[in-house]
C-alpha cells in the first residue's frame, strides 16, 4: 500500500464531513489508519446524498410495491407497466446546492444526471420535467438564479432532444439562501429489455465509456450534504460541467448497445462518480471489483486516484460486459465517438482493489461502504412540540373580502400563481413530436410512440402545508398529484419523490421529515399509488442569509399515470359558450395557509387543509370515468386560490368568460379545501354529485373583464424578468 497519502488528521477528517465516531467505524472496517484516497471514498459513500443514512429507515416504511411495479426504490430509477410489453422508467432527483451555486451549470446538470438515470435501465427518455424553488422575487440575487436555472434547464433538455413538458415553480423567503432544482425524467422501454446495476460474472471486464474525466465537481456529493455558509462562491469548483451533445451520442450509443447481449450490468456516474458506480454495482452484486486507474480515460494531467474516484465530470457511464464482448463494444462507441476504456474486472474478494502506477492505492471492504454504512435514528420533535416551534398563529376571525373582483385580478399576478409563460417558452416541450398535452394544464401528456396511449406526468408539493401541518402536507402532495393525473383522464400509476429538507440533526426539522413521509405513506396506501424511486436532499439551509434560514419542508412529488387513449384525454380550457360549469366536491371553507391569505391579507397562519383520502380516490375515479365516456369536456382541479382562480384559469386558457350562479363569498371563491375539480359539460347533461355554479361564455368572472386578467396573469414573469431579457 502507498505511503505517499498526506497524515490524516482530525481536520482532515473533518473536511471530509465525517463525524469522528463515523471515523471510528471506518477504522475499524479497515483495521488501520485510511490513506487520503480511502478516506474520500469512505467519505463519499457515507455522505447523506449517497447513503441516506438519516432517512433511510423512514423511507423503508413507504409503500412500494404493488401489481404495476416492476422494479422499486433500489436501482436507478422505478419501473412499472404500461401494458403490450412496455414500461415506464422514471426518478426525480436534487441539484439545489450545484443550483444556488452556479445555477446555469447547476440545472443542466441536474437535467443531464437524471436522464443518465432513466436511459441506464435501457429506456429511451421521452420527456423531463421540474420542480422549481425560488425565493423572494424582489431578492437581489433571485433574477440571476431563476434566469440561469431556467436557461440551464432549457439549454440541456433542448439539445438533448428529450421535451420538457411542464413542472412547478413556487416562490417563499424561505428559499432565499437555497434554492431547489428537482428534475425528472420518464422514458419507455420494452419489459424484455430493461437493465440493471448489479454486477456478476467473476473476470467480467469492467468498462468506462463516455467523456473523460477532469478535476469538475470533485466533491460534489459531501457539498451537497452540507448546509451553506458565507462561502457558497468558493464551492464553485464543486459544481460540474454539462456537454449536453455527448450526452445525446450517450444515449444513443447506450441504447444501440443495449439490443445486443452484451451488457450485464450498467450504471451511470451520478453523485460521487466513479467511486458510487463501482461500489454500487459490486456491492449489488455481491461480487469485488478491482480497477487500473492508469487505464480511465483522462481529460487533464497529472490525475491523483483521489481526483479520478470522487470527480463528479458528467456524461460517464461504467458498464459490466460479457466476456468477449469489449471490441463489439468499442466500435459502437467510437462511431458514436465517445471514450471507451476497459479498466478492470470483477473479483470475487469482496472489496474495491485500486491500482494506480503500479500500486495499490486503495484496498476496501466493500460492505461496510454500501450495506453497512451508518444508519442514523434521528432525534424527532413530537408534533405537539413541534406545533409551538412551528409558531404557526392560529386563523382567527376573517373579515369578509372588500371586493372578490380586485382580489382575483391581484392573486392570478401572484408569484406563485402567474402564467409560467415566460420559463416553459424556453423549453422546447414539442421535440419528438410526442406531446399531447403542453405545459399549463394539470398534467402533462406525452404519447407512447408508435401506439395511441399516453403518459400522463405531474410535480407537485405545497411547502407551505408541509410547514403548517407535516402529515397533512405530506397527504396533500401524494393527493394532489393524483388529482391532476386524473384530471386529464389518466390512470395513477406510482410516484417519485424527491425529499428536500433542512438540516436532519434538528429535531423539528427531523419532525418535518418524519411527519411528511408519514402522511405521504397513508396517501400512498390509500391510493393504490407506490412510491417507486426517488432522492432525498438534506442541509437545504444557509447560514449566509443571517441566521441558519431553513427552507420549507419540501418533498416534492412526482406522478406517472397511463391514457388508454390520448384522443380521450381531458384539458383545462372552456370549449364552448353555453356549458354547463359543475363543482365535484364541497364548497369552499379553508382559508388556512392559502394563497388568498397570504397575497391579500398579508398572512401565513392557520392550519392546513385536510385531505380526506377516501373523497380523494372516489372523486377522482368520478372524474376518470367522466373524461373516459366524454361526458365533460374541460376538467381542472381546485388547488392554489381555490374556486375562482381555477376558473379564471380555464376561462383564460378557452379565451371565454363564465357567469356564476352562486353567492361568493371569500371562503367560497378563494379556500382552498381539497379533494375537489371544476368540469364542464353541454347543458343538457347532469352530473351526479356534483354541483351545478355557472355557465360559460363572456368576456368576464366575477364582474372582471379577461383582459384584465390575462393582463395581470400573464404580466408577473416578463416584468421580474425583464432586466434579464
């Protein structure tokens, strides 16, 4: 073993965000003292981003199977049946601190990460979507973010070739040091060709192929495990670097490559680089692997095996190969003319073997890195405790809105309720000529090629709920999710889920974490709606913005669901004048932590709405079997600003006014209890159990002209933006 590894010290080690009783624990995995290469492993491994080890005995608690699924949480991304032979393949991940950094190469790189993820497992991607954060829109720093995540987000889905059909942007103060950016992808394959992770076959050649690798975003994965100082410029060189081209030739080349034999096991070097792809693969596998670092391929001089293992430099995939195999091999990917290297072989010791320059400079068990790493059962505030920390105020008496008409017209320019106009005309969501449904409906749809079925996708979270209540919040994402699925007549099949919170060694924040995957467990189960993959995003807060500023809880939800016919698919926008406007639920009660409250009554207080899972499953399979039989003709779910504003939506998206039958009152117009959608239908048609309130037709709601809400609703982004423009 080399002995030219500088002395590690307890500032080494610290540095390297170990804790010492986790370096304790690798001391004794080794049976010596670690050399600097082994301590970056170790430290890699055991980061909250590639070990979950604060989460990860909650998340076993989730449900996660059931007759649709194929492959649950555990490999790349979920899978689950779409029926003739094909599946869905998809995950949701974080790049939040990469974002805030550098949020142009932060975001295209979240892009890039993720559809590595999905195409690893042998599917083509057919669409990406996202989950977006942002803090105060008058902060100083807010425009430069949004502007470059949203290019970074553009720039990498549109030259890729993948549609970026839709997502979620919310604003709060509470994201102003730490921005989120989650992204998704779903991509199809067919259930005879889907790969995995685990690799097998003692002797089997282990195989680099992709770009080179550089010394960008080393470290990557530890500095996403950590909250922000006042030093979030200097993490700068953590953030990696995104050639959206190569990636295209990677997935082409991949994807060539996969209908051969030849593959045993792929995986893609996501978070921590090559050093996650080798131990998960082996690990997996249940297998050793030893590797030549002189043979991987290089883009820089003088590469130490530290910088090689834990270089987070994009496009890379590592890939087990049948014995035999490796020319067949590289002549795809040279006509593809990307790097192809062997560089190793699986062993059958059970640990990681690293030689560089004729040394072993690395030799591990490979257990205690992946199975055996540290589970942490973190201290949670009980709820009531966490009710007082939370110093939520309670509602109390609300007056009677002053004038329904100008509070619709303010609420439709809010941030988090204004046309998002001005970010999705920066993605190109019709490329593939699969997109069915565009952005600014409740769920995207894209067709399955070739076939007159559709893929329904969503991304949803309402932070502020998770805030106010946890378990009900949690309850609240799963349930509105589904409820824009089954909003535009799709069937839920089985969510993603990428779990944004602060720092995990507060107790009230662990509250916040357990609460949520709790109430997201009950909605789940509920539902016949598995989560199936996922992410979670830890230390999302910053000390720089003066004084440990946590995000809000954030577990952000995405939902796949299937059309049997696209042509049957329902959309948000009034059809024609003279329908017949319907309510599918109760009228409106809740004005505790809505949008109404905050925007006009400048307000963040009461509890969140409760979400009934029963109501849930039977109004939306209502609202399925309307959409199915063309019953209605336009559908929309009740969410942000409640009634009003949903009306006001599809009355701007159908370019018609409505006229409404009954008495508004503020709780009516703008609460915001859930469960519930708007349909319309021609006159003739009654809809049992729902409530008629209207008719279609005009040029104004509530005695507002469209033109005015148009004005406000399409006003709030071109104007933020403008110095950007």
């Amino acid at each position: 073993m080399s002995s030219t590894a500088p002395q590690i010290t307890p500032e080494v080690v610290a540095e390297h965000g170990l804790s010492p009783e986790e370096y304790d624990r690798v001391l004794s995995a080794l049976g010596r003292e670690p050399n600097l290469t082994e301590l970056g492993i170790f430290s890699v491994m055991w980061s909250e981003h590639c070990s979950y080890k604060s989460s990860k005995i909650h998340l076993m608690k989730l449900p996660t199977t059931g007759p649709q699924v194929i492959c649950g949480p555990g490999e790349n991304a979920g899978v689950v049946d779409i029926g003739d032979g094909q599946a869905a393949i998809f995950k949701m991940e974080s790049h939040n601190h990469p974002s805030y950094i550098e949020p142009y190469q932060g975001a295209a790189t979240g892009v890039g990460g993720i559809l590595r993820d999905v195409f690893t497992m042998g599917a083509r991607p057919v669409a990406n979507m996202n989950a977006l954060r942002f803090g105060r829109p008058d902060h100083p720093k807010m425009r430069h973010l949004i502007s470059g995540v949203v290019r970074g987000i553009g720039g990498y889905g549109n030259c890729v070739g993948v549609p970026t059909v839709g997502g979620e942007v919310n604003f709060h103060p509470a994201y102003d040091g730490n921005i989120l950016v989650n992204a998704m992808t779903v991509g199809v394959a067919d259930t005879d060709k889907i790969f995995y992770s685990a690799a097998s076959g003692i002797g089997n050649p282990i195989v680099y192929v992709g770009s080179k690798t550089g010394r960008d975003g080393i470290h990557g994965a530890t500095m996403a495990s950590a909250d922000f100082g006042d030093d979030a410029d200097a993490k700068r060189p953590t953030v990696q670097v995104g050639d959206p081209f190569t990636e295209k030739l990677l997935i082409e080349a991949c994807l060539e490559l996969m209908a051969s034999d030849a593959i045993v096991a792929i995986q893609d070097m996501g978070a921590a680089g090559l050093t996650s792809s080798s131990v998960e693969m082996a690990s997996k596998g249940g297998v050793g692997i030893q590797l030549n670092m002189d043979d991987v391929p290089q883009r820089e001089t003088g590469m130490t095996t530290y910088e090689m293992m834990l270089s987070e430099s994009q496009e890379r995939m590592l890939m087990v190969l049948k014995p035999g195999r490796e020319a067949f091999a590289e002549a795809i990917f040279r006509k593809w003319e990307l790097d192809f290297a062997v560089i190793g072989h699986v062993t059958d010791t059970g640990r990681m073997v690293l030689i560089h320059k004729g040394e072993t400079v690395c030799d591990i068990p490979l257990a205690p890195l992946a199975d055996d790493a540290p589970l942490y059962d973190r201290p949670s505030m009980p709820k009531d405790d966490y009710k007082i920390w939370s110093k939520v105020e309670p509602l109390g008496e609300i007056a009677e809105s002053a004038d329904i008409g100008a509070d619709l017209v303010k609420l439709m320019g809010s941030p988090d309720i204004a046309s998002r106009r001005w970010i999705w005309e920066q993605y190109d969501h019709m490329v593939g000529a699969d997109t069915v449904q565009r952005p600014g409906g409740d769920a995207a749809v894209v067709r399955v090629h070739g076939s007159n079925k559709g893929i329904a996708i969503s991304t949803d979270c309402t932070p502020r709920y998770c805030y106010a209540d946890p378990y009900e919040g949690g309850k609240q994402a799963i349930a509105e999710c589904y409820r824009n699925l089954s909003a535009v007549g799709a069937m839920p099949l089985a969510v993603t889920n990428c779990l944004n919170f602060a720092n995990p060694q507060r107790p009230e924040i662990m509250a916040q974490l357990t609460g949520c995957l709790e109430g997201m467990g009950d909605a789940c189960r509920a539902l016949d709606f598995p989560i199936v993959s996922g992410n979670v995003s830890l230390y999302n807060e910053s000390k720089a913005t003066g004084g440990g500023s946590a995000i809000l809880p954030t577990p952000a939800i995405g939902g796949i669901g299937l059309l049997a016919d696209v042509d049957m698919m329902a959309t948000v926008a009034f059809k024609n004048a003279g329908d017949a406007i319907w309510l599918i639920g109760e009228e409106g009660a809740h004005l505790g932590q809505t949008i109404w409250l905050r925007e006009i009554a400048g307000r963040e207080a009461g509890d969140a709405p409760k979400v009934d899972l029963a109501a849930e499953r039977a109004r939306a399979d209502t609202v399925r079997a309307l959409v199915a039989s063309g019953t209605v003709n336009a559908v929309h779910d009740i969410s942000d600003g409640g009634l009003l504003v949903t009306i006001a939506e599809m009355a701007l998206a159908g370019k018609m006014g409505a006229t409404l039958d009954i008495a508004l009152t503020t709780a009516s117009a703008f609460g915001e209890d859930q469960g519930r959608y708007v349909v319309t239908a021609p006159a003739s048609v009654e809809i049992a159990g729902a409530s008629k309130i209207g008719t279609t037709g005009g040029a104004s709601i509530a005695g507002v002209s469209l033109d005015a809400l148009r004005t406000a609703h399409e006003g709030f982004f071109p104007a933020l933006m403008d110095s950007e423009l």
